[in-house]
C-alpha cells in the first residue's frame, strides 16, 4: 500500500474533500467572494453613525488596549528578551501596539473581520521572520477564490481605484462564525453583530435624523387658514411693510425662524406629530438595551436609567462587560498574534507565544479574593495545590508541600468518641 504525505503541498491537491465539493462547488477560480452584508453600511452607519453603537464598541475596546500582554514558552512561563517582544511596541513603523489592538478588536466588532498582513523576510538567515504587522481595513478587504481546492486563493485590498492583490499565506483572517453559507463563499467572512440588529440600526438612525429635523425646524409642520370671522380688512402693502420691518427688528434672531403676519383670525393644524408622540425618545432606550445585547454589555454601564439605582452592583457589571465581552475579543487577538508566532516559531526552531496578563485589573480580582477566602478555609490543602487552585505558579520550597492544621483542632479519636466511622475517617485521602 502506498502512503501520501497529506501535508506535501504537491499531494494535497488530490486529497477528496467532500465538504468543499458541496460547498464550493460553484465557485470559480478568481472569483470575487461576495460580502454577506455590506461592511461599508457597518462602518458608516453603525460605528461612524450611531452614537450608540459607537459608544458600546469603545466600551469593550478601551479596557482591552489597557491589558498587559508578554510572551510565554510553552509552559506558560514568562520569556525574557525574545524577538516577538518587538511586536509588543512597535507591530509597524506607523503604530504602537496599542493603536494595533484597537484596530483589530474595533474593525472585528463593527465588520464581523479583522485581517493582520504579516510582512516576512524573504531572504537570508532570518528567512520567514515575521518583521512588519499591518491591519487590513476589513471593509476595504475581499477574499478571492481559487476554486473547490483552495477556497482562499488570496485577497484584495481596494482603496480608491487602486486594488492590491496580497497571498493568502501573508494574512491572518480573524471572524466571527457564519451560518448563512452560500455558492458564493459567504460564510469565510465573518458575520457582523450589526447585522443582526440591521432593522433597530435603520430605525434608531432614522429616529435621529428625525430629532435633527425637528431642531432645525423649530418644530412640526402646519397649515394656517382663515376664520369664519372674515370681515376685518386686510392689510394693504404699504400697511404690511411697515409692520413687518418693525417686527423682524425686534423679534428675529436667526435664519430659522420663518412667521407670517396676519391682521385677521386664523387657525392652526398640525400635520407633523412631537417627537413624544412618536415615541422615538422612547425607542432610543429600548435599542440601547438591544445593542447592548447583541455585545455583551450590560445596559447599565451604558446610562441605562432604569438601573441608575444599582450604582452598589457596578462592579458586578464590569466583572460582565470583561466576562462577556473584552475577554473573549482578547482570546480572538491572541490566537491571531499566535498564529504569527508560529511562523517565528518555524523559522527559529524555537517555541514563543503571544499571551495577556490580567492579574491587575481590578474588577476581576473579586473572583480571586472569593477564592482565596474558600482556598484559606481548606487547611487540609498544601498550600501548593492552593497556588495550582488558582492558576498560580507554586513555590519550590518544601515546606509548601505540607499540610497545616489550624490550632485548637484535635481528632474524634483524642476525645474518646471513636467509633466505626472514625476508621473510615483515617483512611480518608485528599
């Protein structure tokens, strides 16, 4: 029987892969892989045109930029001096690490993408280092096909009417799950969370263009028309001149305001409605809440006032927003960077890897303190295994080892009420 190496770039072109022949049966080597919604209508009118959907984003990012991150061997220990650490500063000549990240977490949130394009030496010793890392704007990025083999055969970077082709080996794709798979090749691209509150983003923004109109219009339109009591004259020209001079003169203020002077009766109907009557002021906090929902932010760190009573559980709510909603944007950036790191790693032999740290932030150390006070509680545990209880490095000193029984505590045996239990008791191993 003959073996094929099934990771020989040569061979694996004739590997059967029944799920790409259904999936990708039509698609066409070339082929641009349509968006499954559009991104640009994410980006503009969700994060660059919805106050709300804005502020929630910034929300989840500004914690994350302030993470500490550092590079880990295998065993999780900390590794001074490596080369990675580079990235940890500067990923590029025009960015911090910081400004990075942001990109990263805030283009994946909006788009439902984040793309890094990894820049390699090419040639000599330090051949397939990673030595630049740069964010591809995700709305600008498009997938293109090499057929039922390679359904990422590269990808296109258009600004303008300038379009760059760059390998697919050279960019980390980062996206949320997609279920509405397609011919086309949708489900490669991530699913935006915008799009799952499409209709509320359409209605909320239409809400405020409505309250702009409003202020610029000074109010709802109307119709005046005349009394029944028609039978004082009209002004005559001359009359109406004089009294319109005097009256811009002491009552106008500004371009807005538009009257019109009458010297008879008249009524006033309204074919405008309030924007109370509409409900909209109403409707904008229900679509915080769903905004909120769909991010994994609690309503109230979002000037929700219904728990503005709740000022007592805010730390409750941060530990939420963390949980929820930056830790698992932090666990998405760290398997990209460390996708990075294993063409490091291949290159140098060595094995480094990217990781956060956040053993500083305060809103998470209650679990910790939660836990030390349970942990404190449990003499019948090493102080070692407490450590590995809480994921913390142990100590290499053997006293760390021992059990250590409070004082004052004396066995069944010693007060000479042993029985049958007692001997199941000694037995007892933890």
């Amino acid at each position: 029987m003959q073996f094929k190496n099934i990771y020989d770039p040569e061979s694996k072109t004739q590997l059967e892969n029944e799920l790409n022949k259904i999936i990708y049966a039509y698609v066409a080597r070339g082929q641009y892989l349509l968006l499954p919604s559009n991104s640009e209508t994410f980006v503009k009118e969700g994060y660059a045109g919805n106050v709300n959907l804005y502020s929630i984003i910034r929300r989840i990012v500004q914690p994350a930029i302030g993470v500490k991150w550092g590079i880990v061997d295998e065993n999780g220990e900390k590794v001074e001096g490596s080369e990675l650490e580079r990235f940890l500063k500067t990923p590029n000549p025009n960015q911090s690490f910081n400004e990075f990240i942001d990109e990263q977490i805030t283009g994946r949130l909006t788009t439902g993408n984040s793309y890094i394009y990894v820049i390699s030496i090419e040639t000599g010793s330090n051949k397939g280092k990673p030595a630049e890392l740069w964010s591809l704007p995700p709305q600008n990025t498009e997938i293109i096909s090499g057929g039922t083999f390679q359904p990422v055969k590269e990808y296109h970077l258009t600004i303008g009417a300038t379009t760059q082709t760059i390998p697919a080996e050279s960019v980390i794709h980062s996206k949320y799950v997609n279920l509405k798979y397609g011919t086309f090749g949708e489900q490669l691209y991530g699913m935006s969370p915008i799009e799952a509150a499409l209709r509320v983003m359409t209605a909320t923004n239409s809400g405020y263009e409505t309250l702009s109109k409003q202020f610029v219009n000074g109010g709802p339109d109307v119709i005046i028309t005349g009394t029944k009591d028609t039978a004082t004259q009209e002004w005559n020209e001359e009359q109406f001149k004089t009294v319109w001079e005097r009256f811009k003169k002491q009552f106008r203020r500004g371009s807005k305001e538009r009257f019109m002077l009458k010297n008879l009766p008249v009524e006033v109907h309204e074919i405008g409605k309030s924007l109370v009557d509409m409900n909209v002021l109403e409707f904008m906090k229900l679509s915080l809440r769903d905004y909120c929902n769909i991010y994994g932010v609690p309503s109230a760190l979002m000037n929700d006032n219904q728990y503005a009573t709740q000022s007592a559980n805010n730390r409750e709510f941060m530990r939420q927003l963390w949980n929820n909603a930056v830790i698992p944007e932090l666990e998405r950036t760290k398997d990209a960077l460390n996708k990075i790191a294993q063409k490091y790693n291949q290159a140098t032999g060595k094995i480094e890897l990217f990781d956060y740290d956040l053993s500083d932030i305060p809103e998470l150390q209650a679990d910790i303190a939660t836990m030390s006070g349970a942990l404190n509680s449990a003499w019948w545990l090493t102080p070692n295994q407490r450590l590995a209880a809480m994921n913390l490095p142990e100590s290499e000193n053997p006293l760390m080892n021992d059990v250590y029984m409070p004082m004052g505590m004396v066995s069944i045996s010693d007060m000479g009420m042993e029985d049958e239990s007692d001997e199941a008791l000694k037995n007892l191993k933890y």
